[in-house]
C-alpha cells in the first residue's frame, strides 16, 4: 500500500528542486545579459598610496548614529530654519551663523550641520569654506550620503586638485559610475597624473560615442571634447547635443525677421560675452571694439557677468561701445527679447561653450545674423548659428562639411591679438631675475595644464633629451602639478632635481598682467600642445619674441597655432607629426639658427598682420557687410571669403 502523504513529500520535493532550477537559470541568463548589454567601466589606475588610501577610507560599514530620532528632528528644524532665512540675500551671513551655532553649541558631532553648512558656503561661493565644513562632515561619517563626492567637488572648486583627486577616487570606488570614472580622469589631467591614461581616454570616447548613436545626452561640454583624440565627425555630434540642450533650456520661440531692405543705414552689432573684463579673451579684444568703424555699425556689448568699474579691460571696453548691457541673470527670453528689441542686425558670440556663455538666448535667434567665434575654436553643432569666424587655415576645405555653420574665412588668421599698445616691447632682463640659468637652451611650454597630455610630453623630453645642455621650462601650477609631472619627466629619462644647474625640468611661476611677456621672452623656443593648441599664450610668446613649435592636427583647436605662425610669416613653425616636431625642434636648437628666428620673431611682431588689431576688425566688418547684404536681398547664407585688398564701400553681391 502506498502512503499518500509521503508521495505528496516526493511531488513537492520534486517541484521545489524544478523551480529552484528554473531560478538559477534564469538568475544566470540575466547575469550574462548584463555583461553583454552593459559596458564594462575599469576602474581608473590610480598610484599605490591612492589605492591604499581607498582601501583605508572605505572600511567603515556602521551605519553613523551619534544622535537620537528627536535629536535629528532638533538637526532639521534648524536646517530648515537656516535655509528659510537664507532665501533673503541680506540674511545670508546670519542663516551661516545660526546653522554654525547650531553645530558648536547643541550638536558638535552633527554631519549633517557640517554638509548643511558647507552647502550654504557653496552657494555663497566661499570654496574654502566650503571645503572646510564638508571635509568635516566627512571626517564624521566617511560613508555619509555622497559625502566623498561632494568634498572632491569642494576641493575642486578652491583649486586644491590633489585633494580633489584623492576624494573623487574615493567617491568613484564607493559608486563606480562611468560619471564617476569621468570625473577621475578629468581630475587627474588636472595634475598630469598619467596613469592609465590611454586606457581611460578609449573608455570615454567608446561610452561619448554610445550615447551619442543612442540619441542620448553624452555630458561632456564641447570644450572638454577638443582634450581628447576624438575626429571631427564626433566633435561635431557632441556639439549639436550640446546646441540642443541650450535650446531645450531656453524654453521658448525662435524670433522670424523679415528684411527691410536698406543695404545703406547703419549695422546694428552686437558682441554677447562673460569675457569683457581682465581674461584671457578680453586681453585680446581690449583694443579691437574701438576699431569699429561708426560712421557704419553700431556696436552693442551684452554682458554676461557682473559690472567690473575697477577693472581696466572692462573701463577700455566699456569707453569704445556704443552701448554696455547688462544681461547676467537674464532668462534666456528676456535676454532674446532685449536684443530684438535693440534692433541689433548682427549678434556675435564670443563665448561659444566656454563659461558664462549665453547659448540658450542664441538658440532663440533674437537678431536675423548669427555669428560665432574667436572664445572657442570648434563648431556649435547649432542650426541657429549662420557663421564661425574661421580663416584658410584653421578649417581644411576637406573638414568644412563637419562644421554646421556657413564659414566667414578672414585673410589672415581668425583670431585677434590686442597685444600692440598693452604690452610696450621693454628691453629683456636677465634670466637669473627669474631663476632661470643662463646658459641654457630653454624650451617651454606655459599653458592650462589639462593640454598637456603624454604623447606630447614624450616629444618635448626627447627633445631635450637629444639637444645638449637643454631643460623644459613648465608653469608652475602648484605642488600636485610638480609631484606627478616630475615625476612622469623622471620616468622618461630626464634629470629632476632642485638644482636648476642640472635639472632638466625647470618651473616657472605665474606674472602679473605686465610681466608675464617679459617672463616668457626668456625662454628660446615655445613647444606647443597638440589637441588643443595655444591660443592667448601662443599669440603671448610670438609677441614676446620667442619662436613656436607645433603639429597640426584636423580640429579648429589643433590647428590655431599653425594660422597664428603662418599670419606672422613662418611656415617652418609648423609640422604635421610627432617625429617631424622633434626633429624640427633639434634642428632649430642650433645657436646660430636660433638667433636668426628669433630676430625675425623680433622684427615681425609690429607689422604683422596677427598682431594688427585695426586691419582684422576692417577685415571683419567686410564679411558682416556681406553676410548683411545677403540678408537684405533675401538670399541664403553661404560661405564668405574675405579679401583683405578690396575697400569696404566697394563691396557688393
């Protein structure tokens, strides 16, 4: 006789081993799916005291209590107290204060005071502040709510990049996003630490390129992009995204326009700008807007940050336009609605992608004529923008189709240079006066630090390694910079000491306003980055008088120092490989060969066309001109090759 009750034993054990099958089958054809569908992020490589610094930081697992459910309670009402007040902009110091008070007089173990704290200094923009209190609310509780990120952001943002660093490591090995990974990369360039660098830029590249076919957003700014190897096809995809982002910001209707048809009254300019003030692209613009010519524009300034009266870039800029605007601030509406309604026929944007820029209130297209350039040598991938100031040089006739706006070729070089007038040409001081040595060949490099990658610094080490009695001279961006380049210079092959005698790596610190030409007029020859070219400082060293070395990629960005050398009349400045830039850098460490370049240098910079301020705005006003008339007779944009013989009044379709 069969029991009943254990046959039902021998069906259920039955079943339950099927479904506990079925189970892991399924768990390990998800487990495969993943691997397949998503792309695997290798954690960044990072030195040993980094790898052990994560592994120290990352053994707290408790979850961090130092107070009760009422107490916590007490922590949020303050808060949001403080934070109710802060909304007031003259209660601001007292919101600080009384959260302060609430940390140091009722819970002095409060994490949460310090993030709340730190936070308030952020908006305040006081990043010392800032960084203080968060890495207090971290030193508390290690493993608090993003805290590792937040603090590698603080330090970031008050420029101490080699605590950044350390924080965005730990941040990235507590959540290893491709975000995160990101930030890693991007921090490390900061300090020209290398490692794992080749790797990490095809991860980037690869994950930029799946988003962009995926129709998703690649986060990555169009100036960033020009750092890395991508081609041109790709700088232009991550453009438009970007073009279209600032357009969904925007939140509004393009403006139509519709031609009056006077080709004889006025033009109406405008110039849209963060930059009017002591930076880098006010420096070169300083001179160019009193150049305009009055009796046939009208020039407009919009700018887009705070009104700067003790500035002296900011007083000359202010003194040569028609019309100063304030727009900080603005709505990309109100802005679009000021400019349509000043009437402007031409609006000019100088910023591009770079910080402070006002893409959105372009998107909307207040004025008929739209034009780019000079802040950022790239296209805007925007359907909004008519033209990009470019030359003959800068875009090849092979890569105009990866440029969305119709090109606006000056005869010279695109870029301006306000350098005659603002820095007098004083007699050179000795290079002791900066501890520098005298005796030796100095090549150098002074630029932002993210340019410099290591194909480009395995070129300049072999450079000086094959020229004898030779040294690199670096700017001097702080210790981390020193730590890691010194340390890459090391491993190639070259001697770092103190000892500015033997080393071979010599660093420069950073001039005042004046003294910066005369700083770099002491070095012998100037060995460009690739990717993204010298701009300001390239244009800073053919005025100091010092002879420019650079390999021309494909890019606008690649290709700026070779428009500038070949505007001051020197061709042989330029190469298109590695090995023909180290050899051309041998070959011209020759004494005599030296001497004879650089009093050509010498000799041009006065009469050069890049250093002509009056003739590229002349030059500029004919292709407006045109780009006017096209508009006025209802016809199309097209490409516009500006002659630099042909008189202004003379021009017509």
């Amino acid at each position: 006789m069969i029991n009943n009750s254990t046959s039902t034993s021998k069906k259920l054990n039955i079943r339950t081993i099927t479904i506990i099958v079925v189970i892991i089958n399924l768990t390990i054809l998800v487990a495969i799916y993943t691997m397949l569908d998503t792309p695997t992020i290798p954690p960044p490589v990072v030195d040993p005291e980094s790898v052990a610094l994560v592994v120290t930081e990352t053994v707290h697992d408790k979850p961090y209590k130092p107070y009760s459910s009422s107490e916590e309670k007490e922590i949020q009402t303050c808060i949001r107290d403080a934070k109710n007040k802060y909304k007031n902009k003259e209660n601001e110091k007292e919101a600080i204060k009384d959260l302060e008070n609430c940390f140091n007089n009722r819970f002095p173990l409060s994490d949460v005071l310090c993030m709340e704290i730190s936070e308030l200094y952020r908006r305040k923009k006081d990043n010392k502040a800032c960084s203080k209190w968060m890495q207090l609310a971290y030193d508390f509780n290690p493993n608090g709510n993003n805290y590792a990120y937040k603090l590698a952001k603080a330090y970031k943002k008050s420029k101490d990049y080699g605590l950044s660093r350390k924080f965005f490591i730990i941040a990235y090995d507590k959540n290893p996003t491709q975000a995160r990974y990101n930030d890693v990369f991007w921090i490390k360039q900061k300090v020209n630490d290398f490692s794992g660098y080749e790797e990490a830029t095809q991860v980037i590249i690869n994950d930029i390129n799946n988003k962009i076919r995926n129709n998703q957003n690649p986060n990555i700014n169009p100036y960033s992009a020009l750092h890395l190897p991508f081609n041109l096809e790709e700088l232009q995809a991550i453009a438009h995204a970007k073009s279209l982002d600032s357009a969904r910001k925007a939140r509004g209707d393009r403006y139509e326009h519709v031609p009056d048809g006077d080709i004889s009254r006025k033009i109406k300019v405008g110039y849209v700008s963060y930059d009017f003030r002591n930076h880098a692209v006010g420096i070169v613009m300083q001179n160019f807007f009193k150049y305009h010519n009055k009796d046939n524009f009208e020039i407009y300034a919009y700018n887009n940050n705070d009104e700067k009266p003790k500035d002296s870039i900011y007083k000359k800029i202010l003194k040569s336009v028609d019309h100063m605007v304030q727009i900080k601030g603005m709505k990309a509406k109100d802005c679009a609605q000021r400019i349509y309604d000043d009437g402007i026929d031409i609006l000019v944007d100088i910023s591009l992608y770079t910080a402070g820029n006002r893409m959105d209130c372009f998107s909307l297209h207040p004025a008929p004529i739209q034009l780019s350039g000079i802040g950022l040598a790239t296209t805007t991938g925007a359907d909004y923008i008519d033209y990009l100031i470019s030359d003959n040089y800068v875009v090849k006739p092979e890569s105009m189709p990866y440029y969305n706006e119709k090109l606006m070729f000056m005869p010279f070089s695109y870029h301006p240079f306000s350098h005659k007038g603002h820095y007098p040409i004083s007699p050179p001081k000795n290079r002791s006066s900066y501890g520098l040595p005298e005796d030796k060949i100095l090549f150098c490099n002074h630029q932002n630090v993210i340019r410099t990658e290591p194909f480009c610094l395995n070129a300049w080490v072999e450079i000086i390694k094959r020229v004898e009695n030779s040294a690199l001279v670096i700017k001097d961006f702080g210790k981390d910079r020193k730590h890691f380049l010194g340390k890459e210079v090391s491993q190639r092959g070259l001697i770092v000491s103190e000892d500015q005698q033997t080393s071979q790596l010599l660093w420069m610190k950073g001039a005042g306003v004046y003294d910066h030409i005369p700083m770099k007029s002491m070095c012998d020859v100037y060995l460009d980055t690739h990717w993204y070219n010298g701009h300001s400082t390239t244009g800073d060293m053919l005025w100091a008088g010092v002879p420019i070395l650079t390999y021309s990629g494909e890019s606008m960005a690649s290709r700026a120092a070779g428009s500038f050398a070949l505007s001051m009349g020197f061709p042989e400045m330029i190469t298109n490989s590695w090995e023909q830039f180290i050899e051309r850098g041998v070959y011209l460490a020759s004494s005599n060969r030296l001497k004879g370049l650089r009093k050509r240098v010498e000799d041009a910079r006065e009469t050069a066309p890049l250093f002509d301020t009056e003739r590229y705005v002349s030059n500029l006003e004919k292709g407006m001109k045109i780009a006017f008339l096209r508009y006025q007779q209802s016809l199309e944009t097209d490409h516009i090759h500006i002659n630099d013989l042909e008189k202004y009044e003379d021009i017509t379709l």
